[in-house]
C-alpha cells in the first residue's frame, strides 16, 4: 500500500475534545488516550499522551508513535530523528516496517542520498506489496532528480508576512480586473482549537487536520502489533495515517481533499449543504473596484476580530505602491459564513465569477465538501448558491475555470465515482445560459490510482499537483497540453516549481513569466506555527530579467565526485541573503542563481573528505552570465579528540540569546551529535551544564543557567534518552571565559562566548574518541567563466 503525507495542515486540535484529560493516568491509559487522540487527527494531545507515557516507560514502541505523529503534523526533522534513535538499536528487524517512513521523512528534508539508500533496503527486505509499490515510487522519483530542469530562469520568492502567516494558505488566484490577491486562510498566527461541533475558537490551541492516506509504515499490523492498541487500522493500516485520507491524497492541500483526503480539514463540506441564498446573509458582498475592501464589502475589521481566526475564510489583499500586498480583509459572510470553511477562489476571465470550496466539519472530520458561486452585477456580488451537477454525495472541491472546446469550462477536483482512483480533476462545460454540462474526467494521461489537485488551465495548459507520480518530494507540480483531442502525458515541472516538500497550487500567466504557487517549503524568516514545514506559504513565481548562473562542479584526484553538499552563502556588507544549501547524491554539478553587485561564498562539503571555501563576487556583469567553479576535494586525514570522564566538552553551537533558554536553531546539530554519543554508549551518563554572562544578579544567572540546562536536557530525552542519565546543572555566571566579568564593558559578541552549553562524563566509559573535521586552505580551485 502506498503511503501518502498529510498535506495541508489546516490547523492542530487541541484540549479536551475527543481525549481524556491530562493528568495521573495509568501507563496503559496514556497509551490508549494517545492512540485514540491519533485516529481523531488529534495529533497535538497525541503528542502530550505518548510523552508522558515515554517519561514513565522508556518503550521503542511509543518512539515510534510519536514518530509518526511528528510526520503527520509533517515536521519531518523530529520524525526522522526519532525513528533513527529507535532503528539504530533495532539490531534484530523487529521494526522494519518503520523503515519506510524514516526514508520519507529523509526525502522530506531533502537528504536524498540518506533517503534513496533507506527506500532502497526497504525495498529489498519487505514482504509488503504495497510497501514495495510505494518504495520504488519513491526511488524513480529520486532517480528521476538529475534529469529534472533547475528553471535557472525563474525565481521562487515567499510573500511577505501579511500574506504569509502561521497557518497555510489555501489557494491563491488573482483576479482579472485588479491586481489584488485573493486566497483561503485562517489570518490568523495564533493556535486554534475546535469545539468539535462548530469551527468556534475556544483556545489558542493548535488545530491541525493532517491525515494522510495509507500507513505511513505501520502496516496493517505494525511493528507494534499486538501492542498497537490501532490495531488493523491504525494509522497506518492502508492509508498513510488514515485510510482514505492521506493527507495527501484527498488533501486539501493537495490532494483531493483539501488536505485531508476524505477530511482534510477543509475537505468535505463545504458548508452549504441544502442551504442555497435564501439562507444567507442579506449583507453587501465583495462590492465593485470602486469600494473592494470596504467594510461594508469585502471584509472589515469588525468581521475578522470576531471571527478571530476561527475558520478558514477569503480574503483579498491589495499592493501597495512598492508592489507588497497589504494586511487583508476578509469577504463578508455571506461567503465566509461562521459554519463553515471557505477557500480556495477561482474567477472567470473577466473577474465577475467567484468560484469557491465551501467545506463543512465536525470536530475533525468533513461531512461536505461543495462548490460555489457568486457573479458580480451591478456593484455587488450576488449571494454564493451551490453549483449543480459537479456537487453531490462526495467531495468536490479547488475549482479553477478555463476554456475548452469552445466554450468556457470549469475544472475541479472530486472523489466521485467512477473516477481512476483518490481524487481526480475533471471539468464540466458551461453552456451559454450558465447551466453545466456532465462533469468529464480528464483521463489516465493525468489522474492516477493516488491525488490529483489544483487544476489550473491557461492557453491549452492544465498545471496540476500530484502524488500519484515519481516526484522530488510529497506533492510535485505537473503540466500537460490540450491538443484539441486528448491531454499528453503529465510532465513534472521541475525544480525550483518543486522541492523536497509539497508543492501545489501553481497559477501562472499564459506566457509562464509570473504566478504564484504553493508550498510548504522551508525559507528564511518564516512564520512556524509548530515546524518549518508544518504550513503551506504563498511564493511569487517570476522570471530573472538578469540570468548570472553559478556550476560548481566537484571532482577528487580519481574523477567526478557524487554526493556532495554546497552551500551558497551571501557574505554582502549590505542586507546579505539568506545561505542556500543544494545535495546532488546521484551527480557532481550544482546550479544556483545570483544576483549582481553581490559578494558570495561556497563551502563545498563531503563525507569524508576535507571542506573547501571558494569566494566569488558578480560585481560589474550586466548581461546574462555563468561563473563555474571546479572544486576539487582533498579525502581527509582523521582527526581525533579523546574524551576523558569528567573533561568538560564545550558545545560550540548551543549558545542561547541574552535573558533566554529557548534552544536556537543552530544548537540542534550539536545535541544530535551528543544524541548520538549517548545512543553510541547507552551506558553513559553525563552532565550537561549551563553557564550565563556576567548581567544580571549571581540568583537571577543561576536560575537562568539551570533552566537551559534543563532545556537541552529536555530536547534529548524527547529524543529517547532516559532521564537518569543527565545530570542538569546551572552555573550562572560563576565561570566566566573571557575578561567578560561583572562591570566590564563587552559587546554583546563577547558576552555571547560564555552564554554555552557543556558536558562531561559522570559515569560509564573511562574515554571516548570522536572525530573533529575542521576547514583547511583549498588550493585546488579552477575557475572558469563563460559568458
């Protein structure tokens, strides 16, 4: 069975809804509360459940679960994390089955070479058909890597923050007459919870719908088996978390449901179920061009501080006079009614057709999924009324309109039956009076046995998202052509349109220049509502007027040199971009975009073999421009630092902002290095202490000090360490490095060096060796450049 992710996260349930209470259960009971939390998509007390009964009982079998908990809310670092912590010490193959869900969550992240080696053993050694089908998916698409384009062409830039908040976005089109954005969104950065009944907000709990489709490797009877109180249907019985509805599959956000295939949080209703416009609201709509965003029109702030981000809504965004969108307004309720969700907006060419998802839930489950409509007369939209004939008993959702055939058309998505499987596109003709012909499915070219979504059809051009094909990560964006006859094979667009993550959503101009898409790509300063892939953002979509193109190609003294890692990092004096890190497990070439006037650096890494640094500017070109530059790596001589019990051992990279214990993003690789140690040696124990800058009083620096301490111990026993085995000690600033002391004047750089992190050997092994690589000179350089 294939396993498929969950795609759009539409927001974290949390509170008392569907589990019990937390407080002093039996170990059994926790177990059994966590599990009954996961099969509600519950996944945020799911988490609480098994951790608590993990901090009672240290058991790989509640690793695991959690581990895929962390995958379904798709934060893939915590998810592979965890499972490498348990598979490590899985010496025998009793979980194996986890297997594949590790390998997908290495893809996830981009580590395709860790990923391809993982897909590949699996494949080899399971006794599951559907299993191996959804292995050796995975692995053509990793082959299919190298062959893909860069599109060095086009630039993938995220919206600003008044677009891009916590949760995701669901759709996002223009509409003709200006140039204002509309999409689905809960305008909200705050954690929601539902009340399981209505979408009323009664904490600011995260609500999340992931749901994916198979088993993300349970099985129908997982490794947990007889301790699986899921039993044949956990989550992963045949639907990657949740039969039917994979997160992916189905998915709103992608796949068929709106993410959540079969209840994506957004799949299923939407919302207008026997309820035409004599139930709806008799308040002005969107309004003309004239009044667009006017309270009485489209959204007022009135309306969205008493929605207070409760539901998913429409919203419409203007752009300023430097080109960024603005705060957004929601549309009034009439479309954004309190019951329901509404995303996903489409308009006719002319702008004066609103189509619509309007989904209806309880608690975490979609009853309906509908398409709507509005047309703009007169100054006003007309109240939303359920579209006829593509709606019925089944979802039907992600409406995009287009011309076919002569006539106009409307493409949606829809696990009607009779379909190829999961979620289909299919369109319906629209005839001159507006009725709509028989919906038609667009064939085995383009819909697959698993999720197809986000249609979008331009000038003979149907863009797709799918995650029934090889693909570079969950959901690959796909584009066939209309020949007048029949739709040609789907061809995957490639990278940059897409990552290691899910890409969905695209609309883009008929001449492929400008657009936006979807994804739930990580990016610099973005908004993370539980991890940096939990959401789908918004990402302009344009091409470079100015193509400066870096190669870096990486060779040893035998040859060509696979499997490297290069990051291009910005070292400007002025408004440096963020770095940018490229893998090529299966080639020796990497390809990035610069800009002019700008001064880089790329740090070529590999297993193995020694680092090397090469500095480059783009300063003075002007024209269209490639700079290739010829590493040649030097294999590395180990070397070794031995650790003695009670040495202390600095840990370079956890450093803690002034007043704060929140672990930084950079000390994660250091407490994964420590993780493993401690993996490596399970009879050692350590100390882990802590130690603050001189500011501040002694009291005030020792409690400080012991509360990051007891931060980083408790990042690594949510990782499997036992407690017993760190010791969490704050020293405040008792022992100061540098001259740093009390009434010494120091910059804040300075005062940095003693805000660390250390550790030493209490008990267990006398010594241990780790190896140390350091960056020397490279000599090795060849630069060539080539207009």
């Amino acid at each position: 069975m294939k396993t498929y992710i969950s795609l759009i996260i539409i927001f974290l349930i949390s509170g008392t809804i569907y589990c019990q209470p937390l407080n002093a259960l039996k170990y059994e009971t926790m177990i059994s509360t966590g599990d009954e939390c996961f099969e509600k998509k519950d996944y945020e007390n799911a988490l609480k459940y098994y951790s608590m009964a993990l901090e009672e009982k240290k058991d790989p079998v509640t690793s695991l679960k959690m581990a895929e908990t962390h995958y379904m809310m798709r934060d893939y670092k915590t998810s592979s994390r965890t499972l490498k912590g348990v598979l490590t010490k899985d010496k025998t193959g009793v979980y194996n089955d986890y297997r594949l869900l590790y390998a997908k969550s290495l893809k996830r992240m981009g580590q395709y070479q860790d990923a391809y080696n993982e897909f590949k053993d699996y494949y080899q050694k399971t006794d599951d058909p559907g299993g191996r089908t959804e292995a050796m998916l995975e692995i053509k698409g990793l082959e299919l890597f190298n062959s893909l384009d860069e599109n060095v062409e086009m630039e993938f830039k995220p919206l600003g923050t008044t677009v891009n908040k916590g949760f995701s976005i669901y759709g996002l089109q223009k509409r003709s007459s200006n140039d204002s954005i509309y999409f689905g969104s809960f305008n909200t950065s705050k954690k929601i919870v539902l009340d399981g009944k209505s979408n009323e907000t009664k904490n600011d709990v995260n609500y999340r719908n992931d749901s994916r489709k198979e088993n993300d490797s349970r099985k129908e009877n997982d490794s947990r088996k007889e301790n699986d109180s899921r039993k044949e249907n956990d989550s992963m019985k045949g639907n990657d978390s949740m039969k039917g509805n994979d997160s992916m599959k189905g998915n709103d956000s992608m796949k068929g449901n709106d993410s959540m295939k079969g209840n994506d949080s957004m799949r299923g209703n939407d919302s207008m179920k026997g309820n035409d416009a004599r139930n709806e609201r008799n308040s002005k709509n969107e309004g003309n061009s004239k009044n667009e965003g006017n309270s009485k029109n489209e959204g007022n702030s009135k309306n969205e501080k008493e929605n207070n981000g409760s539901r998913g809504m429409i919203m419409m965004s203007k752009r300023d006079a430097k080109g960024d969108y603005i705060s957004p307004t929601a549309m009034d309720n009439r479309f954004n009614r309190v019951e329901y969700h509404s995303i996903y907006p489409a308009f006719s060419t002319d702008g004066n057709t609103l189509f619509y998802t309007r989904k209806a839930m309880e608690g975490t489950v979609v009853l309906e999924s509908r398409i709507m409509f509005s047309e703009f007369t007169g100054g006003e939209w007309t109240a939303p009324m359920e579209l006829p004939v593509i709606n019925g008993d089944f979802q039907s959702k992600m409406p995009s309109y287009g011309e076919l055939l002569g006539k106009e058309a409307l493409f949606f998505v829809s696990d009607m039956p009779g379909g190829q499987g999961g979620f289909d596109i299919y369109y319906s003709l629209i005839n001159n009076d507006g009725t709509l012909e028989l919906p038609v499915n667009i064939g085995k070219n383009v819909n697959t046995v698993d999720d197809e979504i986000t249609p979008y059809f331009i000038d003979g051009k149907l863009y797709f998202s799918s995650n029934g094909y090889p693909s570079l990560g969950g959901y690959d964006i796909f584009v066939t052509n209309w020949n007048g006859l029949e739709w040609s094979s789907a061809e995957n667009m490639g990278k940059g349109f897409n990552s290691s993550t899910d890409d969905i959503g695209l609309t883009i101009s008929s001449d492929g220049r400008s657009g936006f898409l979807l994804s739930n790509r990580p990016y610099e300063g973005k908004k993370k509502l539980s991890s940096e892939t939990c959401c789908d953002h918004a990402f302009r979509v344009s091409a470079r007027d100015l193509v400066i193109q870096l190669i870096v190609e990486v060779f040893d003294e035998k040859g060509e040199l696979n499997n490297a890692v290069v990051q291009l990092v910005d070292v400007s004096k002025v408004k440096p971009q963020a770095p940018e890190s490229k893998s090529n497990f299966s080639g020796n070439t990497f390809n990035f975009l610069l800009d002019p006037d700008r001064s880089y650096q790329a740090i070529v890494t590999r297993e193995g073999y020694d680092p090397a640094k090469v500095p480059f500017n783009t300063a003075g070109i002007f024209d269209d421009f490639t700079i290739t530059k010829k590493v040649v790596l030097v294999k590395a001589a180990p070397e070794y630092e031995i650790i003695k019990i009670n040495q202390p051992i600095r840990l370079n990279n956890i450093y803690y902002d002034y007043d704060d214990y929140k672990i930084l993003p950079d000390a994660e690789a250091d407490l994964e290095k420590l993780l493993d140690l401690m993996n490596k040696y399970p009879e050692m124990v350590i100390e882990l202490s802590s130690h603050t800058d001189s500011r501040a009083t002694d009291k005030y620096n020792i409690k400080l000090s012991q509360n990051r301490a007891e931060s980083a111990k408790k990042w690594l026993t949510q990782n499997g360490i036992e407690t017993k085995r760190i010791v969490a000690v704050g020293y405040g600033e008792s022992r100061i490095l540098n001259k740093c002391k009390d009434n010494v004047d120091c910059t804040d750089d300075e005062h940095r060096i003693n805000r660390r992190t250390e550790f030493k050997i209490l008990k267990g092994p006398q010594e241990i060796t780790i190896e140390k690589q350091i960056f020397k000179t490279d000599k090795k350089i060849i630069d060539n450049q080539k207009k």
